[in-house]
C-alpha cells in the first residue's frame, strides 16, 4: 500500500469516475486502474464496487476509505512541517515569563503565532524572581520576560525593552488582622508567618528580600500557592496586584499599611534576549509583538 494509491483512491472517490480522476492527477486511466487493483490486492479487500456504471466504495472500503482520509491528512501535515523546518523556522521556542507578569496580555500574541507558525512548538516556563534571567543567561530560553532593576541588569549581555510596569502589593487576610488591632509597623508582624516565593533562578541564593530580621518564614513555590495561604489567615506577603484585585474589592484581602514599609510597590518588566545572537523567525516574530506592549517606558537598550 502506498500514498498514491490512497491519493488515486481519494481522487476516484471525490471525482466520481476514473477519467476524472485521470485528469485531476495528471495520470492515464490504466495506471490509475492498475493503482486500485494493487492497493486491494495488498489490503486482501475489495474496496471499490465495480458492478455499476459509476465505481463506488463496498461496505468494507467505506471504512478503509475513511481511514484512508487520516492519513493523506497526517502525511499533508508532515509534508507542511518539514517545509516549515526547510525554511528555517524553528521546531521550537521557549520563553521564560516572571509569573508576576500576567499572561493575558500576551494571549493575543501567541494567538498570532500559533495561526502563522502552527509547525513551531512555543514552550513556555514560569519563573519567578531573577528564574527568567538565569534561563536566557544558561541559554535554557530564546526569550525571557521578568520584573527586575535596570542596575540589575546592567551585569548581564542582554538587549532588554521595558515593556510594562506591574504593581505587587502588600496584603494579609481580615482573619489575621484581627489578631493585631493596632497594628502600625512591621516589627508587630514578627510572630506572624511571612508567605515567601522562592527564586527559580540562581542570583539571589541565599538572599532574602524585604524580609525583617527575626521574622517567621513560610516558603512556597509560586503566587498562587502564597495567596492561598494568605486568604487563610497563615500569614502575609507581597502578591501581584492584578492575582489580588478582585480579593481586595471584595474584602478577602487588605492592603497593609505599615509605617516603616511600603504597601504597593511598582515593578517594570522587560523582554529580554542574549546580546549578539540572531534569533530564528519565529523568535523574532515574539520579540517584536511583545516589544510593542511598551507603552512608553523606553528604548530597547544592550546592556
């Protein structure tokens, strides 16, 4: 059995006759003839009905018909992808993204990829902290986009465009508010357990940031598993705003407001690639439509 016969198959089927068929294929009539003969002699089945004045498919080609179907369809498919990868797009790309960032702003744009690059696999990895920046410095994405100070950046071969500036918030639950009804400073919050995210990447090992000397920690591995912790009443933390709105607008969540620390803290992402590489099509295709959600906040810089 090959794929032209199941091609001549499809053709006789869908023209209705054999000179049809001839002429759509560009084959003689014999050959197309010979081709049938051949597939139902390797299947063992009679697949066509040749009784009639018109061919047409026995109860058991039906079936074969069908299948036949799938798989002109799954070899058209293979055929577009290895074009796909002749031309150079790649087979796969992979983004690291803070999960600070909120992914519905990048929804239409990987709709935008998927119609135009159906072939190329997008991978996209959570991270959290500096996790976006180790990935593009360990070369583990083509992209990254993540939340950190210009400062910060400046020691990495990057290119970085800011693209968006994110708000985290600090916020605890009614439940555990009750238990500090004069609450003013940070210092009352010792005791209480502080809802840490930890670093998926490598550059502030061991280091803990905006926590107080002596305070209580509970670790946890990403937002949603500290706001969980935080609507409990467990404890208290720094979230995104947008993962926090509805809580806090409905009374889940308060904001802490604390003498000595500030209650929102403003955050600009950027999107980032290794300075000097030249990325495949569809890497660059990403690159370009999340650069343009800048609005405003700066030029594309090399660090």
């Amino acid at each position: 059995m090959t794929l032209e016969q199941l091609k001549m198959l499809k053709a006789v089927i869908q023209e209705g006759s054999l000179q049809a068929a001839s002429n759509r294929l560009f084959k003689t009539q014999p050959a197309i003839s010979k081709g049938l003969q051949q597939l139902e002699s390797t299947l063992g089945v009679t697949v066509l009905d040749r009784s009639g004045y018109k061919l047409k498919l026995t109860q058991q080609g039906e079936l074969i018909y069908q299948k036949a179907l799938m798989l002109l369809e799954q070899s058209d498919q293979l055929n577009q992808m290895a074009n796909h990868f002749k031309t150079g797009y790649e087979a796969k790309v992979v983004i690291a993204v803070d999960a600070m960032f909120d992914l519905v702003k990048l929804v239409p744009i990987f709709e935008h990829i998927q119609q135009e690059f159906p072939h190329t696999q997008i991978l996209l990895t959570q991270e959290f902290l500096t996790g976006g920046i180790d990935a593009i410095v360990s070369k583990k994405a083509e992209l990254a986009i993540s939340a950190a100070e210009a400062n910060f950046l400046k020691t990495f071969k990057l290119v970085t465009q800011p693209i968006y500036t994110e708000s985290v918030i600090n916020v605890a639950a009614p439940k555990m508010l009750k238990r500090h009804q004069n609450l003013m400073e940070s210092s009352q919050l010792k005791e209480e357990y502080q809802i840490i995210v930890q670093d998926s990447g490598s550059f502030t090992k061991d280091v803990e940031l905006d926590v107080q000397l002596g305070q209580r920690k509970w670790y946890v591995n990403d937002y949603h598993s500290k706001r969980t912790l935080c609507l409990s009443g467990i404890g208290w933390g720094r979230l995104p705003y947008f993962m926090v709105k509805d809580d806090i607008r409905n009374g889940r969540l308060t904001p802490l407001r604390l003498s000595d620390s500030q209650t929102e803290i403003k955050i600009k992402s950027y999107v980032m690639k290794r300075k000097g590489e030249i990325l495949g099509p569809v890497a660059t295709r990403l690159w370009n439509e999340i650069s343009q959600l800048n609005h405003g906040l700066g030029e594309i810089r090399e660090e």
